[in-house]
C-alpha cells in the first residue's frame, strides 16, 4: 500500500486531490494537513511514500515545511504558481500541478511518479530542489527550524552569526543557537550580502553585530560581536568585511 498524505490551506484543493486518488486502490490517504505545521507532524508520523504539497500556505511555505523533514519523502506540488516560476524546480523529477488541473493531467503526475519511485531517491531530489530555489518573499525575512517538536520562526535581523556544524549550520540569537540542515553556500547565497558577510569558511556574520576587528598575529583578524563573541576572520573573509564596512 502507497501512503500519502496532502497538504493544503484551501479545503477545496484537498478535497479534489483526494477524490482524484479514488480510484487508485493502491494509495491510502493517511492524513489531510491545512498547513505546513500540521504537514511536518503527519510525514513524521505517517511516513507517506508520497505527498501533495501546496507552497503557497499560512505561517510557513510548503518549501520551508520541507526543510523541517528528517524522513526523506517524494513531493507533487499542487500550486497556484506560473509556469516561469515552477521552472526553478521542474528539473529536479519532481512533478507539479497548476491549479487547476484536471484528473488526467493529475493521472500523469501520479503516473509518472509510480514509474521513477523504483529507482529516484525522494531525498536526493527534494535536496537538490531546496538548495537550487529561489526564496519566495516571505522566505527571505526568516528562517524556520524546527527544535524537537517545536517549528520556530528566527526573523533575519535577530540573527547575531552563523556557523558551520558538520551537516548542519548554528544559527545564533539572543536565545542561544538553533541548527538547520543546510549549508554554508546556502546562506551565503540567500541572505542579504550587505547585511551579512561570510568572513571566514565556518563563520558568517551580520555586519551590524560587529563593534571592532582586532589584529592577531601573522596578519589575522578577529571580528568582536556584541555579544562578546570572538569570529575569526579569514585573509579572504576580512577582505570582503572591509568592503562592505568601507574600510
């Protein structure tokens, strides 16, 4: 039996996909979730070998929910998105469909999938696609992470530095650090390279933490934060800091 379980804020949505996966005997619907929160807590519950995601939601995107999935999961989006913007993600084997669609287009996707689940790993691809999206706008203010049960929303600005933590980054605020599965490329890419700056290959600092860079020996560099909190500077790294500070 293929377990699945759909995603979506508009019970209509929901509904249509459900009545769709009808007549498909082999798949059981194990949950409906009207939001990434609840969405998070059924793939880790259930398991589902497969879901229907919308991306569009309240509180979080379906992109973001995904970046809170430990268990490695195939994904049909069921968006409202154009077509230009699906094409970030259309590479990477995972299907979606344009609302609306209709139930053979939906057969198709369905189909499709069936016919790569033997041999696609699910989290390969939903890595790959992660990492090589563009952030929504609502994305690019904010980081969730999840803490044991809890989903966290950091705002960009409360976040004093980053470090790299094996698969893993360390998000520092006020409240101490939370880890997200991503990469230090990642960051560097996606938050604001006049706000923050990757100053050395472990480390990647705001700007407006920082209250004074201190010399060390042989020609390197310490970034003192507010906090106290000394971040080593790479020759490559404290090059870029200056820049940006103007120096």
């Amino acid at each position: 039996m293929i377990k699945t379980v759909i995603i979506d804020d508009e019970p209509l949505a929901r509904s249509i996909v459900k009545e769709y996966l009808q007549d498909d005997k082999d798949i059981e619907v194990m949950q409906e979730c009207g939001d990434g929160f609840e969405g998070v807590k059924a793939i880790m519950q259930h398991k589902p070998d497969i879901i229907f995601l919308d991306i569009q939601m309240p509180k979080i995107t379906g992109f973001e929910m995904l970046e809170l999935i430990d268990f490695p999961v195939s994904v049909i989006f069921t968006t409202a998105f154009d077509e230009y913007a699906i094409k970030a993600f259309e590479a990477h084997a995972i299907d979606y469909l344009l609302k609306p669609f209709s139930k053979d287009r939906f057969n198709k996707a369905l189909k499709k999938w069936k016919e790569q689940h033997a041999n696609a790993e699910p989290k390969q691809n939903t890595t790959a696609l992660l990492e090589n999206t563009h952030k929504q706008p609502e994305e690019q203010n904010r980081v969730v992470v999840k803490n044991g049960n809890n989903i966290k929303i950091i705002p960009v600005n409360d976040i004093h530095y980053l470090e790299a933590y094996d698969d893993y980054v360390k998000i520092f605020t006020k409240d101490g650090y939370s880890l997200k599965k991503k990469t230090m490329n990642y960051f560097e890419q996606s938050l604001n390279a006049d706000q923050f700056v990757r100053v050395h290959r472990s480390y990647i600092v705001q700007v407006q933490q920082i209250t004074k860079i201190e010399a060390l020996e042989k020609d390197s560099h310490i970034a003192l934060l507010k906090t106290g909190v000394k971040v080593p500077l790479s020759k490559t790294g404290y090059t870029k800091l200056k820049s940006v500070l103007g120096l």
